[in-house]
C-alpha cells in the first residue's frame, strides 16, 4: 500500500509540474437540419496528408470551428478565427490552420480554426453566399460564448491565407451588407496572409473566383468580391503580408487592400519580402527575410494589446 501511495504521489507532483494545455473542441457552425443554402447531395467531405505533411479537406458540406482556447494563466482575452486557404477548392488545414491555432495559445491568444463549406453548385444554392455566411456565424458563435471561454468581446479578429485571407477579409468589409448583416459579425481586427483580395482580371486568382461565384459568375459578383472596393469606415484594422515574387496571388492584391484602408484613415500595417512565393504558411526556410513575419506580427498584436509584452 504504502508503494503504491507513493506512485500516487508522483505522478500527481508530475501532473501538477506539467504547463496547462490549451483546451480543444470542435463545435457545428449550424443547428442539425438549418444549414443554410444546404441540397442533399452525394458530395462527401475527404481529408488527405499530402507528401509535404499538409492536411487537404475537400468536400466540406458541414461547417464547423474547432476551438482551441488559450490556458486561463496565459490567456490576454483575446481571440482569433482562422480561415485556411486552398483557392476555394479545399483546407489547408494545418500548416494554415491548427499549427497557428497553437502558436496563438502559446501566446496567451484563443483561436479557432474555421472549416468552411466549400463551394459547390451540387451542394449548396448560391455557392458564392455560403462561405461568408459561415465566417459570419463563426464570429456570432465565438462572441455568444465569450463568457464561457474568457474572451473579450472587442478583440475577436480573424485571420486568413490565400482564398481564406479573401473569406476574412470579405467579412470583414461586408459584415454590414445585405438581409444579414450584423454587429456580432464584424471582426475587431484582420490578419491577411498572402490574401486573395480582389476579384478584378487584372490582379486576380482565377481560380478562387472561379470556384467561389461558379455558375453565377458576373461582372456584378466580381466587382462586389473585390474587397479592395468595399472598404468603408466599418472596415477592422489590418496586418498584411505577401512576397513579391508571389506568382499564385499578385502581391498587388495586399497593396490593393492596403491603400483602399489608408483612404479611409483605417490602421494598416503591411509586410511585403522580395522572396517567398505562395503558401508558406510558416514554413520559410531558405526563404531570406521572410522568415521575419511571424516575428512581425508578434509586434503588432502587441502594440494593439492582443498579446502581452
């Protein structure tokens, strides 16, 4: 007996001695029969780890966030949801999502990891709505239960890459447009990583604008997906960062974005590197200075008070 009280106590001294792990889980977007835009289909959602260790999710017809919530003895209140790239097509689910989730904890900021339906005629109606409407309900669901999980409702942002870093910043300039506009959707702040911005022919992915408007793709739709022309005083502040030698997404996109705040007098802070190319996510050896972003961005969450110095 007296072995096994001393086992005992060992391993609670060992539990005890073990850093507080952030806490995960992972919630519906929509109540089960309310999703909206939603056809029965035989699209089946997939996820795949590529020879590069990326997790790719195609298929996504049901919406979720998985939480990540920061320790309660480092968390500054402050909160994140990310927004995989993928060109609309599919998730880079890691390196664009859960690896940042966990550099945001460490940091004492909760994230949240947005796995968004992706756009297809077979199964959704007016594909081009669907991803903003679950960005939106992302940020309503995070605000609704900020009590729960310590977070304060002025300094929820979002943040995104590639086709996502259109997504955040699509909510973030028309949080407040159209029948379902609302304040618990806006974001307090964007962080846009080699973003997708405009949907204009001359700057533009066409295959994130492809995928997106599909079948109802018009001059009109282009031009109100062109976030670059929907900035308004309501727009968050920003933190961009894109490589110029970036051949998938024109680095004109984050310039584009950039001037379209610097008129509206809203704070920017952009990050443009000579080399680095497309979805790099955090992976920028041999990549020369871009390897400074992350760094970067530390600096600016803390001088907008969204990490602790």
């Amino acid at each position: 007996m007296k072995k096994t009280a001393r086992i005992l106590t060992v391993l609670s001294l060992l539990a005890l001695s073990v850093p507080t792990m952030a806490q995960t889980e992972t919630i519906k977007l929509w109540p089960e029969g309310k999703v909206p835009n939603f056809k029965s289909s035989d699209v089946e959602e997939k996820s795949v780890t590529d020879a590069q260790g990326i997790l790719r999710i195609s298929g996504v017809t049901v919406p979720t966030i998985t939480a990540y919530i920061a320790p309660k003895d480092k968390a500054t209140g402050a909160a994140v949801m990310i927004c995989p790239g993928g060109g609309y097509g599919i998730l880079a689910a890691s390196h664009e999502g859960s690896d940042f989730a966990k550099w945001f904890n460490e940091r004492g900021i909760s994230a949240f990891v947005l796995k968004y339906r992706l756009p297809n005629e077979k199964a959704m109606t007016h594909q081009h709505e669907v991803p903003l409407m679950d960005a939106m309900q992302g940020m309503k669901l995070i605000r609704q239960n900020a009590s729960k999980w310590n977070i304060d409702v002025n300094k929820i942002g979002v943040m995104g890459f590639s086709a996502g870093g259109h997504l955040a910043a699509t909510l973030s300039t028309h949080h407040n447009m159209g029948a379902k506009a609302s304040a618990d959707g806006k974001p307090n702040f964007s962080i846009l990583i080699y973003p997708v911005i405009s949907f204009q022919p001359a700057i533009s992915h066409g295959g994130s604008r492809d995928n997106l408007l599909g079948p109802e793709k018009s001059e009109e739709l282009m031009k109100y997906y062109s976030n670059e022309l929907q900035v308004s005083d309501q727009t968050p502040p920003a933190f961009l960062v894109h490589a110029q030698d970036d051949t998938g997404v024109p680095v004109e996109n984050s310039i584009e974005y950039y001037l379209a705040l610097k008129k509206k007098k809203i704070p920017a802070e952009m990050h443009l590197y000579p080399k680095g190319g497309h979805g790099y996510g955090m992976r920028t050896e041999g990549k020369g200075s871009l390897a400074n972003w992350p760094a970067a961005m530390e600096g600016w969450l803390k001088a907008m008070g969204y990490q602790k110095n």
